[in-house]
C-alpha cells in the first residue's frame, strides 16, 4: 500500500494528498540536513555585508562539505577509533532532535511524545559531548583547549535550559514542545505573559551562547584566546571534519527551531498531513531561520568584542532571567 493516498476525488481530479506521518518526520530530518548549510552560508555572507565585506557565497557550506568528503582521512598518532566514532555520533544526534521538535507541523508526530525539550537538550548536549571527547583523543594541545573551554561553558549553561524547561511545563502543564507552541497560538495573552517572554529571553541568550554568537573575538576565531569551537575540529580532516561541518550547521538550525516554532513564532506550520500544506511550511521556516540568523548576526557584530571570562556573567544572566521566568509565574499566575 502506498504511504500517500489521495483524500478527496471531485470530478475526477485529485484535491489533495496527504503524506503519512512517518513520511512527515523523515521530511523534517531531511529539512534540517539539507537546508541547514544553506542557513550558515546566508548569514555568513550578511555578516560580511554588515562587515563592508564581499564575503562568502551562500553555497559555499556545501562547496566546503563535498570538497572535504573527497579529501583524506588523517588521523592522529596517539588517536584511537572514538576519533573516527564521535563524528559519527554527533551527526546522529542531530538527526534525532528533529524528530522531536515542531519543525514542519503544529501538531505531534508519533515519535514527538517521545522525547520533551529536556530530553532534546540532553541529546544535543550529547552531541557535544562526542565531538569534545573526539577533541580530547588528539592529545593537540588546541584541541584540548577548545574542548575543556567547550565543557566548561556548556556546564555553566545547562541551569539556564532546566529553568527554562521548568517554567514551560508550569506554565502548559507539560514541556513538550509542541504543547508549548501551541499554548503560543492559543491566545495573545499566553504570547505577551510575563513568565513566557522572560523564558523566551533566556533561552534566546542560550542560543545567543550555543551558535557561538557571544562577540568574545570572532565565533569562527583560531586565535588562542576566543576560539572555543573552531579548536575541537582542528585534528580532524577529510569526511570526519565535513560531518562536524555539517553537525555544527545542524545544531544551529535545531536551535532555531526551537527558538522560533515552539517560543516566538509558532505559525505558518502545517495543520494539516497534506502535501502542499507541508511544503508550504519549509520555505515559511526557512524565512524565520534567515530572520533570527540576521538578528544574531547584528548582534554579534554591533559590540565590541568580550574578554573570555565575561562570558561566565553573560550566561549567569541569562541563569537569572530564567529564574526569574518561574518566580514571575508564581506571582502573576498563569
């Protein structure tokens, strides 16, 4: 039996198709992954204009991505196979989340009910993890540095993503993200609360810190003092290095999803399984994605640049707004 079949037939003309949800979901992972270079390529090439710069063109993630998939693996000496594996598992990773997030439609997917906003940031944090750990087996000075700086950040993060994670599920009784959206849609009122604008503001600062856009040197730096992510991927080459290319574009994607469709602006999804009313959504997603990319890409560029240990306070305000999300949501009510 044919997954998509017809719905309506009106005068022997075909009214629409409706694809089955597991077809939906594989469409959402594919969204990610093929549309995710195409997100950093336009922002890297606004940020250049904003910079009076030529810059890159929007294409060139993929030009890098393929351009590496046909160079050399090299691994180094005192490496061993978690050098090749932790690629691997990131990547994975990322292909998981979207199977968890509303990133096509407003209404849950099978395996949506598998996993709630905390389950997703444990799989992204994951993610991290892996490509850390494959920094750490290098034994490259830079590497280990990017890596433990990488660790250390994240770990100071994780309290913002629980606090956040807390006041969603006080304020629809869950933390799915679906059920969070669509408690956004379900009044102006939900929108403009105190407690859902404030966790919105904190989990935009950990976006902010996650996609690397705190201005502390530049978030594609190899200077020692600001590289934090650039450093990770310095030992790797060849497939590996174009996975964790093509991850990191992911993750900043996923970020956004959530960002956008479950926080701030959770509409012009899909109501319905019909063909035409899913892709419809992709092009109206990717607008949002380019919209938040530019904001984060001016913001970035519209500061002077950070000494390394401020981010340590950056991210205890963004700790602060979030608690402050769950005490303003006992005061005001829901």
């Amino acid at each position: 039996m044919a997954s998509a079949h017809v719905i309506a037939l009106r005068g022997g003309k075909v009214s629409g198709t409706e694809l089955d949800p597991a077809e939906i979901q594989v469409l959402q992972d594919l969204t990610i992954l093929a549309f995710a270079p195409f997100v950093s390529g336009a922002i890297a090439h606004f940020e250049a204009r904003l910079q009076g710069r030529r810059g890159p063109r929007i294409l060139q993630p993929y030009y890098d991505i393929a351009k590496l998939f046909r160079k050399e693996t090299l691994v180094p000496e005192d490496a061993s196979f978690v050098f090749l594996v932790c690629p691997v598992v990131a990547i994975a990773c990322y292909l998981t989340v979207p199977l968890l997030i509303p990133v096509l439609t407003n209404y849950p997917l099978p395996l949506g009910y598998m996993g709630d906003i905390l389950g997703g940031g444990f799989i992204l944090a994951l993610a991290g993890f892996a490509v850390a750990l494959g920094a750490a087996e290098t034994g490259g000075p830079y590497a280990q540095l990017g890596s433990s700086r990488a660790m250390t950040f994240g770990a100071l993060i994780e309290p913002s993503i629980l606090f956040v994670t807390f006041t969603v599920a006080l304020v629809t009784t869950t933390d799915l993200p679906y059920f969070e959206a669509a408690a956004v849609r379900s009044s102006f009122a939900q929108f403009v609360h105190p407690a859902h604008l404030l966790a919105a503001l904190a989990f935009f600062l950990v976006v902010l810190s996650d996609t690397g856009r705190i201005p502390v040197e530049t978030h594609a730096s190899t200077l020692e003092f600001g590289m934090i992510d650039e450093a990770r991927t310095l030992e790797h080459s060849g497939p590996p290095f174009a996975l964790l290319k093509w991850g990191s574009a992911m993750k900043q994607m996923i970020l956004y999803v959530i960002l956008i469709n479950v926080f701030v602006a959770p509409w012009g999804l899909a109501g319905s399984g019909q063909l035409g009313a899913v892709l419809l959504a992709i092009p109206v997603f990717l607008g949002k994605a380019l919209g938040i990319g530019a904001v984060f890409a001016v913001i970035d560029n519209s500061f002077s640049k950070l000494r390394l240990f401020k981010i340590t306070e950056f991210m205890a305000a963004a700790f602060l707004i979030a608690v402050l999300a769950v005490l303003v949501l006992y005061l005001v009510g829901r």
